[in-house]
C-alpha cells in the first residue's frame, strides 16, 4: 500500500511548488511524444523526492493516470531506486530485463 494526498507534499512554502507550477505552464496543452488517447491533457511535470523516510512522486494537479515512453519510464526506475535507498531498501533489490 501507499499513501497520497490531493496536497503538496512539503508545504505550501516549498520552492519545489512554485517551480513545479511553472513548469506547468511551459508545458500546458503540449503532446511532445504525441497523444496517446483521447484523454490526453498533455505533458505534466513530476518530482521525485523524499519526506519522513518515504519515497514520494509529487504533481502540480491532481491527476488520475500519467503514461511515459519507455526511456522516461527507464529514467523514472532509476531515480525511484535512488530515492529508495536514501531512505532504505529491506528487501534485495532485483532487476528483471527481458520479462
């Protein structure tokens, strides 16, 4: 399980907040890769980051599905993994390739 919250996750100070909005508004309405179904609303900023030993994803909006190439997908892997073991992996880190 997991937890979330229509919030931003580091307070409404966070310089990450302001910068998160502005991106928004750079990339608003943009399709860079395409759109991938009738549904698309576009490219959408995201941070990764840690708070209370959790690895968080924060939005500028609320949002109820988000798609990424596989290079973004390969690129989002990799700095979850970096986060995680900032705040502690338990389990043996195993990575598949091919499946």
């Amino acid at each position: 399980m997991s937890h979330h919250s229509s919030e931003w996750p580091f307070g409404k100070a966070d310089p990450n907040r302001r910068a998160m909005h502005e991106a928004m508004k750079q990339t608003f309405g943009e399709h860079p890769d395409g759109k991938l179904n009738a549904d698309d609303a576009g490219a959408l900023p995201l941070m990764i980051a840690e708070e209370n030993g959790k690895v968080v994803m924060a939005f500028p909006k609320p949002v109820a599905w988000i798609g990424f190439t596989g290079d973004q997908a390969m690129e989002i892997a990799q700095t979850l993994i970096k986060h995680a073991r900032k705040v502690g992996i338990t389990a043996p880190m195993v990575i598949r390739v091919g499946e």
